[in-house]
C-alpha cells in the first residue's frame, strides 16, 4: 500500500522514531511481523532511536523491547512516566519523570466505575490491581505483561483502566469519560476501553520531556499510532503518521496514513522516510 499523505510535513532530518505497540507495532494477534523487526532494525542501524510509547506499563514494554532486541528510553501509561529498560526481566526500570492521579480522585473513579458494572484496574508502576476477576480481566491478563493482585494498594495510580464487556456498556463508558474529575483526563485506546491519568499527561508532553533529555527538537521526530492517545503526538511532532486502520478524526491529525496494522503499516512508514531521505 502507497502512504497517504494528509500535509506536507516541515519536519527536519528524522533523529527519534516513536512507535505506539497496540494497533500499531502489534498486529491484532499482539504480534511484531518480521516486516516490522526488519524495518526497525534497518532505522536504528541508520542512527535513529526507536522509541515505545505506549498506554501500557513499563514492565510490559520491556518485554516488547526484549522482542525487538533492543533496550533504552520508553514512554509508559501515554506519557505518564518516562523510563529507561533493559530488554531482560533481571533489568531495572529507572524512571526519569512520573505523573501520578491524585489518591481520593483514584479511588472516587474506581468506585464509582464498578458501580456502573465496568472492569477496572489500577495500574501503578510494574503492576495491576483489581478488586475482583471476571472473565474481560482474564483475557485481558494474558496480554498486560504484568503481575495482577486482587487487592488495591495505598499508592496512587499511575492509570485506572475502565473496559466494557458490551456495546451498551461501551456507550455508558463514553458517558463515564465525560463526568470525570477535572482534575485527569479520560483516553479511548479503542472503543471499550478507557484509559485515565492526570490532567494533562500525554505522549507529546513524554516525547518533549525526553528531547529535552536528548537534545532532540520535536520537529526532528516521527511518531506512528492509532489511537486517542496518540492524536496529540501526531501533532506535535515533526513527522505524525496514522495506521490505515485508525478512525478517521485520528488520520486528521496526521501528516501521512500508512498500511494498517495487519498490512506492514509501520514497516511502510519507515521505508517511506528512507526513500525521502528523512531518516
């Protein structure tokens, strides 16, 4: 598939790569093609730095990063924490900036989300925690990539994930997202479900900490997503790609549309910006 371009892009040469993992580096079988692998290694062997920046967890990113035989910098829970990993379990996670939800806020959101029959976790840090399973949080633990306990701790969350099991809880979910507190904001990373963090987190926000670190401007970066949590990236850097797959007011916010998850999309994006010469 040929890459569509939405805008002309200003960006400057490409130094940082940032790639979303679900709907964009997965396939829908949570799978990295050998396409994707080989495109990824083709870029950082040019110089550029391939970054994750994901709603998920840093434990669960560096076992994606482990598949890909890498390790470095990642941006964890959509902006909410900037790390750095190792690709191995034995690995530390070393965080560089957090942001967390205010206690009393966390738990007034939980409460009132499995009141309304929704599937909630709270997510700090490496872990999950629930207040009871059932069979959406079951599927869902196969995926997570990290340890879930069925107790709520003290600590603050980085992230409450709220998943409906129905269409018509997935429009109740919609209505939930616009009654929270003004102090966090709600992001669909698909239709069911809803991510929520502080007030103000983002992945653009993650990526500008880390240039900041780097010494790279956002307009020498790309970044390629899917999703809510991705529009703002999309946006701010110098080069934002959407997937083929993504709806259509996420396309609008992107400089090119490439293939979808399923059709080497993230491999087609990298060739591109090599036949341009941006990377």
């Amino acid at each position: 598939m040929s890459i569509k371009k939405i805008s002309e892009s200003t960006s400057r040469q490409i130094r940082l790569l940032a790639l979303d993992v679900d709907g964009t580096l997965f396939t829908s079988n949570h799978e990295i093609s050998e396409a994707s692998r080989t495109a990824i290694r083709a870029a950082t062997a040019g110089g550029i730095r391939v970054v994750l920046a994901s709603g998920r967890g840093p434990r669960a990113l560096r076992s994606i990063l482990g598949q890909l035989g890498m390790e470095g910098h990642a941006i964890a829970f959509s902006g909410g924490m900037l790390c750095t990993l190792g690709h191995k379990p034995v690995d530390s996670i070393r965080v560089i900036y957090e942001r967390q939800l205010n206690l009393a806020t966390a738990q007034g959101i939980m409460d009132s989300a499995l009141a309304r029959g929704f599937s909630v976790a709270w997510c700090v840090g490496e872990t999950w925690h629930i207040r009871a399973w059932d069979d959406l949080l079951q599927r869902e633990a196969q995926h997570a990539g990290m340890p879930i306990f069925t107790h709520l701790p003290k600590e603050p969350p980085h992230k409450i994930q709220c998943m409906a099991a129905s269409a018509e809880q997935a429009r109740e979910l919609l209505r939930f997202r616009n009654e929270l507190p003004p102090d966090c904001i709600g992001m669909f990373s698909n239709e069911s479900y809803l991510e929520i963090y502080p007030e103000g987190v983002s992945k653009a926000l993650g990526l500008q900490q880390l240039g900041e670190l780097l010494g790279i401007g956002l307009n020498e970066m790309a970044a390629i997503g899917d999703g809510e949590n991705d529009v703002a990236m999309l946006r701010e850097v110098g080069l934002g790609i959407a997937m083929g797959q993504a709806a259509p007011h996420i396309q609008q916010a992107a400089d090119w549309v490439t293939a979808s998850n399923n059709q080497e999309g993230v491999a087609a994006a990298i060739e591109q910006m090599q036949r341009e010469g941006r990377m």
